[in-house]
C-alpha cells in the first residue's frame, strides 16, 4: 500500500502552545484527511481537504492541502488538555475508495 | 444518530482458536470497511462492501481470514486459527456510497492471541 510518514511521531507540549504537525507522502493524493484518535476509540474526522493549497479551519484546528499534492499540514492553536491524542493523515487518490493512513503523531498537552 | 457499533470491544484468545466481531454500521450507509490496526501504526484496510459485495479483499489474509455481510448491513470478520501475530485492533468503518473520503469508525475490537 501507499506509505505516508508522519512528523514529528511524538510531541509534548505546554497547554496554550501552538502545535504544527505534517504528513508527505511519494504519491499524489485528490483528497486530504485528518483524523483524531483517542485511547480505546476508533479514529474521528477532524477535518477533510478537497483541492491543492486548500486552507480549511474547524475551530482551533487548521489544516492545509500542499500545493505538490503529496503533502498536508495540520495545526492546533492553544492546545488544551483534550487535545491529547494520536493524530493520523489519510489520503485519497483520484479514482480510488480506499483511504491510506499515515504513522500517527502521538501529542500529550501538559497542564 | 447511532454511530458504528462494534462487538466485542475487547477478546483474547489462545492461539488456534477461532474469533469473530460483528459490526453494525451508521443506518443508510452503504459501504463498510473492515481495518485493522497493529499497536503504533494507522489503520490498514483488509476488505470494503458496498452492500453485500466484497469489492475490494486484496488485503485479506483470505487462508485464515474472512468476512461477511449477507443482507448489506451488519457485517461479520472472522479468523481461524487465530495466530500470535493476529494480536491487534480492527476496526470497522462506513460511509455512503460515493463518500469513502467521510468514514466513520466504530471503537473497534482489541483482540490479543496468546
């Protein structure tokens, strides 16, 4: 399957910090996703890009669709204690149903 | 809305046992999708419906996995044997027909082979 490499794997963070998190990936994908999971529970769509340099917010989450197509950044404005999670990249490729997960980036928010 | 419901949530077997987990997706949605999910890894697709079909099994371990979903609703994935190496999260998801890039996932079942 597609492989899609997540950075950084882990990061620790004071609450009210800003976090930056990214996906890359060797293949184009058509469609972006970002999911969040948390212990016990299956993944939650977070947030879903459709289209090259796409620039969509949900709440204090921002997330870009890069401009190559292999590539998608996603940001937390002041953290908070729920963020604490993994947060997994998916991407679509045109024509495609199935979706390809990424390695996850594990985030602990510390009070 | 019931979300993806899944059972059990937790099993563990010894090894050359059979197991099965059941899931019931989101009322309406067409496509289901089984996934499993290895500790410190994203989901990894084995086997996607849409309704009763098995479009997509290239993943399936199909020697000693298989699955099910007779009447295009809940589904049913099974192992026998189950090996040491089986140990792991699946997870089930669904979508309407045409929207995979919007899955919705079940808690999943941890299974652990001893």
């Amino acid at each position: 399957g597609q492989q899609l490499n997540q950075s950084p794997q882990s990061m620790f963070i004071q609450e009210g910090e800003d976090v930056s998190m990214n996906c890359t990936s060797s293949s184009i994908f058509n469609t972006w996703l970002w999911y969040k999971q948390d212990p016990g529970e299956g993944p939650v769509l977070l947030i879903a890009l459709y289209k090259a340099g796409e620039l969509t917010s949900n709440g204090r989450l921002t997330a870009q669709f890069g401009i190559t197509r292999k590539d998608s950044f996603l940001n937390i404005s002041a953290s908070i204690p729920s963020d604490v999670g993994i947060y997994f990249c998916a991407g679509q490729q045109t024509g495609a149903n199935n979706l390809f997960f990424g390695t996850g980036t594990r985030l602990t928010v510390i009070p | 809305e019931a979300g993806v419901v899944q059972s059990p949530r937790y099993k563990i077997i010894e090894k050359k046992q059979p197991v099965a987990f059941w899931c019931n997706p989101i009322s309406g949605h067409n496509t289901l999708y089984w996934y499993l999910q290895n500790l410190g890894q994203g989901p990894e697709l084995l086997i996607r419906y849409e309704n009763e079909e098995a479009v997509d099994d290239s993943q399936l371990p199909k020697d000693r996995f298989s699955a099910e979903r007779l009447k295009g609703v809940d589904s049913t994935l099974k192992i026998q044997p189950a090996e040491l190496g089986d140990s792991a999260v699946y997870l089930c998801a669904s979508s309407y027909y045409g929207r995979s890039y919007e899955q919705y996932f079940g808690p999943g079942t941890r299974l652990t082979v001893t």
